[in-house]
C-alpha cells in the first residue's frame, strides 16, 4: 500500500437496533473517559492514594449528510434518532467494530447549505454497566 493510501479515512459507518443506519457518514469520534482521584496524606507532600474508575458515561459524536427525499436510505431525516431512547448502537471504522447498549442522544444539530443538508449529534455512552441488585429483574 502506498503512503497516500495509508492516510486516507476508513469506512465508517454508524448503525442503530433494527439495522437502521444513515447513508452518509462524514465524520465520528468516540469518547470514552475514566475518573482519577488523588488523596494525600498527613504528613507528607503530595499524593498518597490514586483511585481510577470508569467514567459514568462516554460519548459518540457524528456528522451525516441527510439525503433527499425519495433517495433510498433507512434514516433521511433526524425524526426516528429523535424518537428512540436507551438504544443500541454499532459504530465501525475500517475493520474496527464496537457496539454501545443503553444508548440516549444529547444533542442533535441541523446545518442547511446551499449543497447539502447535515445532521450533527451527540450520543451518551453509559461508562459502565448498572450495579446488579439481587432480586431486581429476577424470574
């Protein structure tokens, strides 16, 4: 593979339950982040104890183009992302795949030119899975 090659942007694809997905994906990142404590201690200078955990939440950000209407394409518009709530999510670059569960949008964005119509939105990742309560959701 030559250099140029090697530079430029994988497939990328974003896809919600029921195998819906936009059409046009032009950019995502995902984030995903960690709490870091510090503790000191009498007696000395600076910190003692490092406590590190999951963050409660990440985050999937995405721009698409919406195409118009009649053009074949699962989701053309943001009504049906609106719609959904505690959603899975697959996201995939190149050869790298990675599915989200109890997925919810924060921010979906609209952004109208004379070229294109695209969609912008934010997507919370839970960090980590709920704490299991003995008798809860038990058959």
């Amino acid at each position: 593979m030559g250099w140029l090659a090697g530079i430029t942007a994988p497939d990328l694809d974003i896809t919600f339950e029921a195998n819906k997905h936009f059409t046009a994906v032009q950019e995502m990142s995902e984030e995903v982040r960690q709490e870091i404590t510090y503790q000191g201690a009498f007696g000395y200078n600076g910190p003692v104890l490092r406590r590190m955990r999951p963050s409660d939440e990440g985050t999937i950000s995405f721009s698409v183009v919406l195409l118009k209407s009649g053009i074949t394409g699962e989701m053309n518009n943001e009504e049906l992302l609106r719609g959904m709530e505690d959603f899975e999510i697959t996201t995939k670059r190149g050869n790298t795949t990675a599915t989200y569960r109890g997925c919810n949008w924060n921010r979906i964005s609209i952004r109208s030119t004379l070229d294109q119509v695209t969609l912008d939105a934010d997507v919370s990742v839970p960090g980590y899975p709920a704490p299991f309560k003995p008798g809860v959701g038990a058959g």
